[in-house]
C-alpha cells in the first residue's frame, strides 16, 4: 500500500484565506473556532496539530512595533501646522491642521499626533475632528523596540496616554472607558514583527539576500538592501512585510543605550543571531479582510489569536521556494564523530588533509567514511561554500522563530506592560459605576471643559 504523503508545514502552502473570516463565529470557546476554522481550510493540506503548534508558537513570538489608529470625537492642544483662509482672508473655523509628538522620558519623540476635519454628510451634521496617533508605544517606554508585549489594547491604551501627557486632549469619559476596554481608537495601521533564527554556518547576509532572490524569481515586487534588508510590497497600501537585521540598524542608529544589565546581554545576544521578520498591516487591510469587513478594527478584535492568524496568513503569501547554501556549523561539526570531524574541517578550511594524516591507507580510510556519510570527497577542491542547501521555508517558519528572553520580559525597564483591568476600573471609579455594560453601540458624545481630561 503506498504511503500518503506528509503534509506540508502550515504557512507554505497551506490554503488560508478564510481562516479569520471562520473565526468570525465567535465561538464561546476559542480552541472550537480555532478548529473549525483549521477543518473548513486546511484540512485536505495541512496537519491540525501542527497548527495549533505553530499557532501557540506565533502567540508567543509577536511582537507589535508601530501602531496607528484613529479617534473620533477626540481632540487634542497640538501647535497649528497651517490654517485654510477664506475668500476674504479671514481663517475658516475649525479648518486648522495641527501636528504634533509625544515626548518620552528618555527625550525620544517616537509618537506623532495630527489634527484634522472629516467631510460629513448632511446627515451627520457639522464637521467632525479626528484625531490621528501613530508610533512605536514600546520604544516610547522601554527604550528600544527589539522586543515588545502582543497585547493591543494595552498599547493603545499607553500611546493615547503618551499623547495626553505632551498635548492634553479633550475626550469624554464614555470614550475613556471604551478606550481602556479596546472598544475605541480605529486602527488604521500595525506592524507585527518576529525574530528569526539564523541557522549556524549561515550569514545573516546570504539569508537576506536569497530571500530577496527568491522573490525577485517569483515576480514578487520588492526592493533589496544588499546582505542588510530585504521589502516585499513596499508600495502597497493593504500590507507589506520587511526582513533585515536589526543589529546593523541599532549601531546605525545609535539607538540602543541601555544600562548594562542581564537584559541588555539577552536583548544583545538576540540581535546577534536573528533576523527580523516585520509584517505592516493598513488600513485598507482591515477594510477589504473577510473578518473586518463591515466594520472597524478595533483593539479589542485584534487579539494575540488573531495577530496569530495574521502573520500565519502572512506568511503563507511570502514567496519562498529557494535554497540558500551555509558551511557546516558546530552542532553539524560535532555530529561528526573523531577522527573523521578534524579531517572534515581541515578541508572545509581549504587545508591540504593528507598533511595532518600519518599515512596514505588512514587518509584513504578517512576518505571512505567521509563519502559514504557526507557524499564529499575530501581529494576534490572544496568549494567556497559547502553546499549544504536548506529550503528557506524551513527558516521563515514559526518552528524557527525565537520568543523574548524571560530575562528581558521580567524587566519592567525593557519589558513595558499595564494592568488594563486596573484602567478600567480606574475609569469606572471616576465615573461611579459598578459594572462596565457598554458595548459597540454608538453613544451621546458631549466634549467636556479644559479642566476635565484623560
């Protein structure tokens, strides 16, 4: 009986357009919609299990960098950026663009707010004011953006607070309370990012430029940085997604001083051996996707699950079918037995074998095992790169990624999380309730006076 084939490793092949849209349901259990989602999908392609693991595997790995999102009936005291004149050279009421940044303590200014009107119908009345935050909410506070929480709604939360404390905004109490439960604030852009592990005997440069390669193979539309950074889709207004080494861009930049501790090793050691892998996800995204359709994205639906999903679809659109070539690492080294391991690396360093060997019969002993092992013959001319091809699916792959240290995520001081239990209550306190009961239904909306914020 001939045996079924394997299934290939989810995220490669796997048909996943509809994953998010099934989650839709809003099971009252999350590992039934998650499996339902998998069974209506990829069931004929794809290992459940599997899933599931590299499911809990993204959950744990996502790290959420840039944030942007939109508040309606919100404004805030930013300095004027321009002002539309009337015919007669008087300025238009409430026409003003005004721009602004949040200041960190470190003096870091990582977070923009602008002002501006929206066109209305007739229905709706006068013109309203949104209000526009974008930024990096973890460089902000932690210093750095190697690393960062997964939970959205508790970013958000901090970013908009970020803001007040630069530029005091004018927002209800109701908008406060939905604003700490997630249920506020559209967003309107995200980056997910994960590190990747770079195999030993494997340069972070060669990794990025064949994944580069393999795009350009595959008609992809993308731009290089040669051996640093690689962009697929740098254009597009939906998503796009970037690969490159974030170590050479702190030194770059000079943006990584923080205090010598066990942290800052951790956080050092994982720039050295991975690469970051960042997903950018726009509005538009959200507007055209099965599971936003109809509605806002909200923090409070963009869950640690469903930014799993996301990169998990993510990275099923990557174009992937490539080989790069690495030189046989330490752990590859020291499977091989001895003798046999220093003969192997003296010809992998292009050094002459037979010099290290006591005879013509041990060198020919040696090169039998070397060949039935290996299939090299240690009399050839070794090449420049010992071609030892691995699929590049198998590197860009949730198998392969690498979480935060529990060093790094125990250290408040590069690790930054809010208890949003704690701001729910805080806001429920100020307004003298006892239970929340607010849910998505729009409600009455009276901006307040100067001396009553955030």
């Amino acid at each position: 009986m001939k045996e079924k084939p394997q299934a290939p490793a989810y995220g490669f092949g796997a048909r996943t357009t509809k994953i998010l849209s099934t989650m839709a349901g809003r099971s009252k259990s999350p590992q039934t919609a998650a499996n339902r989602a998998m069974s209506n999908t990829v069931s004929n392609t794809v290992n459940q299990s599997d899933m599931q693991l590299h499911h809990a595997k993204l959950m744990e790995c996502t790290n959420i960098d840039t944030v942007g999102v939109e508040l309606a009936h919100a404004d805030a005291s930013l300095p004027r950026a321009f002002t539309v004149m009337g015919p007669h050279g008087e300025p238009i009421p409430d026409s003003h663009w005004g721009r602004g940044r949040a200041e960190s303590d470190f003096g870091a200014k990582t977070i923009r707010v602008w002002a501006r009107g929206r066109k209305t119908k007739k229905s709706e009345g006068a013109k309203q004011r949104l209000l526009y935050i974008e930024g990096s909410p973890a460089y902000h506070y932690q210093g750095h953006n190697v690393v960062s929480s997964n939970d959205l709604t508790m970013l958000t939360h901090e970013m908009v607070k970020a803001v007040h404390e630069t530029h005091p905004l004018n927002l209800h109490r109701d908008l406060r309370l939905l604003l700490a439960r997630g249920r506020y604030a559209e967003v309107t852009r995200l980056d997910v990012a994960v590190l990747v592990r770079v195999p030993d005997g494997m340069s972070k440069a060669a990794l990025v430029n064949a994944v580069a390669l393999a795009n350009v193979m595959a008609g992809g539309n993308m731009s290089l940085y040669a051996n640093e950074a690689t962009y697929g889709d740098p254009s597009s207004q939906m998503q796009a997604w970037k690969l490159y080494d974030k170590f050479l861009e702190l030194l770059r930049t000079g943006k990584f001083e923080l205090p010598d501790s066990a942290a800052k090793e951790a956080l050092t050691d994982l720039c050295n051996r991975t690469l970051r892998l960042e997903f950018v996800y726009r509005k538009k995204f959200f507007q055209n996707h099965a599971f936003f359709k109809g509605r806002p994205a909200y923090p409070a639906h963009l869950t640690p699950d469903v930014i799993a999903w996301m990169v998990m679809e993510s990275l099923n659109r990557l174009h992937l079918k490539g080989r790069v070539h690495r030189r046989y690492g330490m752990d590859e080294l020291m499977s091989i037995p001895l003798p046999y391991r220093s003969t192997f690396a003296h010809w992998q360093n292009r050094l002459e074998v037979r010099q290290f060997l006591e005879s013509d019969a041990e060198f020919k002993k040696h090169q039998r095992y070397l060949r039935g092992r290996l299939g090299i013959n240690i009399e050839d001319e070794p090449p420049s790169v010992i071609v030892e091809p691995v699929e590049l699916y198998d590197i860009l792959h949730p198998r392969n990624f690498v979480p935060a240290p529990d060093v790094v995520k125990t250290n408040p001081t590069v690790f930054h999380q809010a208890c949003m239990k704690a701001a729910v209550r805080h806001q429920m306190d100020k307004m003298g309730r006892n239970s929340v009961g607010v849910g998505m239904a729009p409600i009455p909306v009276q901006f307040v006076d100067d001396d009553e914020r955030v």
